[in-house]
C-alpha cells in the first residue's frame, strides 16, 4: 500500500483510509475497497487503521 493514493470519479462517496501507527493513508471509491486496503495493511503491519466515510459534496 503507498503512502498516499486517490482514486478520483464523479461518484458522491469517497472513504478515507487512515493508519493510525504511520502515515499511511487512502481514499478510496467504495466501502468494500476501503475494508480491503485496511485489512490488508493490518495484516502486513498489525498496525491499527480507520475507515471514514467522506461527505460527496
């Protein structure tokens, strides 16, 4: 996982991908490629990582 990544489309929904041990960090289209990037971050690092949805203004 890179340090920082997004990935841009015209869709509202955006989630952001937060490692709370380093700085990396996502944004991502769906909750499904969010929970993804998390666990597999966690699982390489056993870093503790978050997921928030960002508001599609």
């Amino acid at each position: 996982m890179s340090k920082t990544k997004s990935h841009r489309s015209n869709a509202s929904a955006r989630y952001h991908v937060v490692c709370r041990d380093c700085p990396t960090e996502s944004v991502e289209r769906t909750g499904v490629a969010a929970a993804q990037v998390r666990s597999e971050h966690v699982a390489e690092t056993g870093h503790r990582v978050v997921v928030g949805a960002l508001s599609g203004e």
